[in-house]
C-alpha cells in the first residue's frame, strides 16, 4: 500500500478548522490517494481508497448552492476480481477520449475504465509489480505510462497489452511521479525515492549511449534516457512540465527545495527551446526552504 511521510518543510494553515465544505461526498470506504477531474464532462469526479474502490460523482450542479451539508453516494465503481481489496494507487482521466479512465493498483493491476459502464474494468493488465503512478500520453490515447516501486518504468499501448512497449531502468528507487511532455510526442520526465528526475525521449530524437547529466549520475546510460537532474539531494516528491515554455520542468523534493532547470539540448525539431524568452526567465532560480 502507497504511504508516504509528508516533507519536512510543511507549513499549518491557520483558521483552516473556521472553514465548510460545499459538498460532502460519500462513496469511499477508506482514505486514499488519488483524485481526479474529467476534462470532458463538468463536473465529474472520480476517487479511489485503500480498499480497491472508485467512486465516482458529477458535483458540477452542486458548487454553486448555498454550503449544503450534503453527504450522498455517488455512483460508486467497484474494482472486482484480482484488483479487489488492493489499493487504488494513481487516477487519470484520458486528454484525448471522452470517458476513459485508468487506474493503478498495489495488485500491480493497470485498469481502463468507460466510466459509463461500471462496475467491471474494459481492460485489464497485470504489469507484474504495483503500480505507484500511470498515466495517459496526450498525444496518443493507446499509450499509458506506469511507475513502479523496483525503479522500473513501463509503457503501454493498451492495443496490444501482452508486454510492455517500453521497459526503462536507470532509477535505483521506486517511482511515484510521471509525467509526459505536453509539447513533444514521446518524452517523459519520471521522478522517483533516489533524488533523481529523468527525462526520457521514446521519438528517438534525442537517444544516445550516454545522456546528458546535470550534477551526478550513473555511468551506464540506456537508450532513451535524454537526461538526468541530479540536483536534489532527497526524495522527489512532485514534478510538472510548464504549459508555456517547452523544455521547462520544476520538480520538487524532501530536501525542501523547488527548482526550475532545463534539460541541456537546446533544440527540439530544429527549434531552440531554451534558453526561455526574457518573459518566461522571469525568476528562474532555485527555491529552498530554510526551515
């Protein structure tokens, strides 16, 4: 099961209790993990607890009312079969196809839903090993990416699901973030317990026998791996590619710190993608927490 310290770095909000929720939703049966929206339809909501359950709730007609306490029963998915009683692990919602839903679990379970059809799954794969994050490429709606807690990344394409498109190994701890460039088709920054951030590139444009480093990093370099971001010094505990500036990452970790950087190829299709403009550089640095 999924459970992670929070960083040493977190703050209390003050007054939080003084504030009501507009919508209580029920459905769950044990905390969880992961959340998410649809893109396509207002409003919809789907949730996952330790207990191997989705619910799911279209709370858009909701908001608005007056701070009603209402609890109810959304519609309520339940993972049946081998996923049953394993923890819901990682959500996502597809960029590209109204209704898909995928779904990782501690079984080592990869589950896509058509939320319009519960309960069952409409496909299921047994990756081999729990599944700590997936997620959708949004250039391509058979391709999902999975992270997993021996270092392993996995890539699927969900139409022909009997082994994985891509295995990629450099990490030397378990991944629990991933994310695919929302800006160029194939590449994939992951984040993982070893203080490591990788960006892979599946295209081929940028593969070769030895990535490009930033701090330190392994001598052997697999294909695929474009680079590695050795500049933090603890676990990764979050990361997201910027919408407006193409090559940009900010990723997150124990060690309190925020940082900004760059892999160091500065051209994408013949396209110089970094450095940023002057707009986008605005406070480009290093954020570190003291305390």
């Amino acid at each position: 099961m999924r459970s992670r310290q929070p960083g040493r770095g977190g703050r209390v909000v003050r007054g939080v209790d003084s504030y009501k929720p507009q919508v209580l939703l029920g459905g769950l049966s044990e905390e969880g993990f992961c959340i998410a929206w649809d893109p396509f339809t207002a409003g919809r909501l789907v949730a996952g607890d330790n207990a191997g359950t989705l619910a799911g709730w279209v709370v858009d007609a909701l908001v608005n009312k007056p701070l009603p306490d209402v609890v109810f029963d959304g519609p309520t998915i339940d993972v049946q079969g081998e996923g049953k009683g394993n923890a819901v692990n990682s959500l996502q919602f597809s960029p590209i196809t109204p209704d898909a839903l995928v779904a990782g679990f501690d079984s080592g379970h990869l589950a896509v839903y058509d939320v319009r059809k519960p309960p069952m799954p409409s496909k299921t794969i047994d990756t081999g090993s729990c599944v700590n994050v997936c997620r959708f490429s949004p250039f391509d709606a058979t391709i999902v990416a999975t992270g997993h807690p021996d270092g392993v990344v996995n890539v699927w394409d969900l139409s022909k699901p009997a082994s994985p498109l891509h295995t990629l190994t450099h990490h030397s701890g378990d991944v629990f973030h991933l994310e695919w460039s929302p800006h160029n088709q194939g590449v994939l920054a992951t984040g993982a317990d070893d203080s490591r951030v990788l960006v892979w590139d599946l295209s081929g444009d940028h593969a070769s026998a030895s990535a490009s480093v930033s701090g330190s990093g392994k001598d052997e370099m697999p294909p695929e791996l474009w680079f590695v971001h050795a500049g933090h010094t603890d676990v990764i505990s979050g990361l997201s590619w910027s919408p407006s500036c193409p090559m940009l990452i900010a990723s997150c970790a124990e060690d309190n710190s925020l940082q900004l950087w760059a892999p160091a190829s500065q051209q994408v299709d013949g396209e110089d993608m970094w450095p940023p403009t002057k707009s986008q550089s605005q406070g480009l640095r290093v954020l570190e927490d003291s305390d």
